[in-house]
DNA sequence: AACCATGCTACAAATAATGTAGCATGGTGT
DNA sequence: ACACCATGCTACATTATTTGTAGCATGGTT
C-alpha cells in the first residue's frame, strides 16, 4: 500500500486533491486510532501497541512510518508522540469524543423505542 | 466485518466506548470517503459509484448498509443521503477540507527545503 | 556474562477489498 | 404486449491488507 501523498494518486481519487490523500490515510486501519491515542502523551512502541489493545506490531510500525513520512507525528527519546500538526489535525477531530457519546445515546433511545 | 456499534466490542476495544466504534467505523476504507461525497447532496448508487470514482459496488453496498444501521445516512426517493446526525459529523470533520489544504503545502516546502 | 526490556521483522493464516459480469426490477417508447 | 434501458445490487474469483505469533538484534543492568 503506497503511502498516500497529497498530489499523487490515492485511493478514491486520481486528481492529487489533499483531502483525497487524507481521507486514504485516515481511513487505513487504525490510523485514527493511533492519533487518537497518541493525543494523551508520547508512547514507546510498546506502550502504543498495548493502548492500541490489538494492533499487530507490524502493522503499528507500517502505520507509524506512514504517519511519519506525513508528518503527522515524530519519534523522539521519549517516543512516539504527534507532530504539531499532528495536534492541529487531532485539535479538529477531537470533537468527535464528544459527539460519539450522544451518537450512541441516540441509537440506544432509538433501539428501545422502535422496539 | 460486523458492524461497530458503541457498546460493543469493536475493532481495537473491548469497553465499548463509543469513540472506539465511531473510529472502527470511519477507519473503514470508504467509509469517510462516502460521508465526505454525499455532502454535496443525495446521490443514487450509480451516482455515488461515479463520485468515488473507483469503490467496487460491492463495497459500496456494505458501507452503506453500516452507515445506514448507525444512522449516518439514510435512503429516501432522492437516493443516499446524510441523516441529521451524519450531517453533524459531517460539519465536525469539515475543516479537514481546508487543514489539508496546508498540510500539503507545507510537505511540499518541506520537501524543497530539506533535498 | 547472564538477564531484561525494547523496537521491530518474518511469515503464514485469516480477513477484507477489487473488478467484472450479470441478474432482477421498474420504467418508456412502439 | 414486447423490446429496450437504466438502476440497484449480488456473485464470485482474484488480489491486497491485517492479524497473530515467534523471535531477532540492540542496549542497558546486575
């Protein structure tokens, strides 16, 4: 799987458009798991698998040096931890905690009503 | 590929935090993709084939099946479209349009500087 | 030197996505 | 009624991705 760069061709879409190349990026599996676990601090490797709760460790490292060629996080001594635009890309998502919560309300009130 | 509901067990969790289904689900390939082109409103599914460009029916017809359970789409005579409450995840994922924009501008500096 | 922990690779098995063909249904025109 | 289309969607073989497990290599401790 080819990482995917924005101007380049990516999975949904031959035109180059960024968001295209993000929304290949973020729809890999776990990728926004990953972000979203790296937003409560810098992770080792190992730290990051056990966050994760299943990730394989080939796979955390195939998405990790995606993540990391995009810019999206960086390795440091004290591990992996989000890039700063990685912050301004988790600062956007990170709503979606919120929302998440009434969205399973709903469906729960709408499960017992509609019996 | 069963369908992650909050309150379930899901890919990457067993507690059934609601955040961990919702990133299940739109780590799916297509999944944010689909949501991402039926907010320029609602689309048969030939229609919805053509704005993906490259999905294979098959995988449409799962996705939109998962969107529609969660309630994130909805199908009226009109074709597909976003529920209420995929609109408002739409609107929480927006700016991604426009962070995107940059990200990859500023990869491309990147890119130039550091030969 | 034996012992750990860590980052990560190898690789086979399981699962998911793609691509293409085409069926079933519901119009429209004749 | 009948041929002709478009649409929604299924079938299914091929290909790609993900998982799970084992374990290697490196670096620090005792």
């Amino acid at each position: 799987m080819t990482i995917p760069l924005p101007g380049g061709q990516v999975r949904g879409s031959k035109t180059g458009k960024p968001i295209m190349a993000l929304l290949d990026l973020l729809g890999r599996t776990w990728a926004l798991g990953i972000i979203w676990h790296l937003h409560s601090g810098p992770a080792t490797f190992r730290e990051l698998q056990q966050r994760c709760e299943k990730i394989s460790p080939t796979l955390l490292n195939t998405r990790l040096k995606e993540l990391k060629t995009l810019q999206l996080i960086e390795s440091q001594q004290a591990g992996y931890q989000l890039s700063p635009q990685g912050v301004d890309l988790f600062d956007i998502i990170s709503p979606l905690g919120n929302w998440s919560s009434q969205w399973a309300q709903a469906l729960m009130d709408e499960s017992k009503s509609c019996h």
